[in-house]
C-alpha cells in the first residue's frame, strides 16, 4: 500500500495556500538602537525643540565641573523641556559629532589663556612648564617650516658617468682610501 502520492500529481496549488494570520508584521525599524525610546527615529528632523538640541549639544559639551546646570534633568527644567526629553537628543546620530564641534570651539577658546598661564609659570622657574612652552614653539615652528620633497629623476638612454658629472662639485675630490695606505696628515 503506497501512503505517498506521485510526485507529479502534487501540484504547487495544493502546497501553497492562502494562510490567514492576525499577527502584525513588525516593523524593521524595532531593530535599531534606541528605537523603543522615540517615536520619530533618530533621522527625524526636529522642528518643535531645534533650538534647544542645539543648546543641549553646547552644553553636553562642557566639562561637568563647568556645567550650568549640572545635570540633564535640571536643564530639561531650566529648558522647560518634557521630562527625559534629553535621552531622545542623545540618542541622535549627529549628537557626539556637534558636541565634539562644540567641545574643540570652546577648547580653542581657552588656548590663548592656557600658554599664557603656562608662560607665566614657565618664566617663575617651572622647569616643566617651561618645557609644555618650548614644544609648543617648536610645534608651530615646525608647521612653519617649508617641507621638501625630493623626486628621484630618471634619464633614459644618458651614461651614469654623464649623470654623476652633472651633481658633484668641479674641485671635488674622491677620497678612496685603500686598505694597507695611510692618509696623509698635513
């Protein structure tokens, strides 16, 4: 007694049916970080709360001993910002890369204050300050200083001993010394 049918009487008709289901697909957007948190997604545009990324990015910059206010929740109340509003900001893509911008504006802001401090205890006998100051000169002396490079040339077809006439000096004189001679001392 043979339980199977052919395989040439099973059509794809039989094989595939219309199978109803009444669970939801998921989006695909559940697997990216964070999206639990938002509702918009972290490429949204902010339009209500543009401003105050923008100050929450300067801010989140800053050091924490320079923070004013100290922490997030109090600057979402300073801000009059939603309660944990501030979680959706750093969750942005873009939010380290304007903080870093933030952060090197306000570092460049306090360089020129910074050598001076640094001078001023160099010249009162620090010798470790002094030493910040003089790689800090070299360092800009360096960037000053015009860089050469030199390109090998190739002649094709033109004698090595042609070439080498080229380069050395008329009154140059070749000091071979050979084994078993001395050099005369004069």
């Amino acid at each position: 007694m043979d339980l199977l049918a052919p395989l040439d009487t099973i059509t794809t008709k039989d094989i595939t049916k219309d199978i109803e289901t009444k669970i939801p697909i998921p989006s695909p957007d559940y697997l990216k970080k964070n999206a639990a948190k938002t509702d918009k997604g972290q490429g949204a545009p902010l339009t209500k709360y543009a401003k105050q990324y923008e100050e929450f990015c300067r801010w989140a910059a800053m050091p924490k001993d320079v923070r004013d206010p100290e922490s997030a929740v109090a600057w979402e109340r300073k801000h009059m910002m939603p309660k944990g509003y501030t979680n959706f900001f750093k969750a942005r893509e873009d939010f380290n890369d304007k903080r870093l911008t933030y952060f090197w504006e306000w570092m460049m802001d306090l360089y020129p204050d910074v050598v001076y401090a640094v001078y001023k205890r160099a010249i009162g006998k620090s010798s470790k300050d002094a030493g910040i100051f003089i790689d800090l000169l070299s360092k800009k002396m360096n960037l000053d200083k015009p860089r050469m490079e030199i390109q090998p040339m190739v002649l094709v077809g033109v004698p090595q001993d042609k070439i080498d006439k080229l380069f050395i000096p008329k009154d140059y004189e070749d000091a071979k010394i050979i084994p078993g001679q001395e050099v005369k001392k004069e």
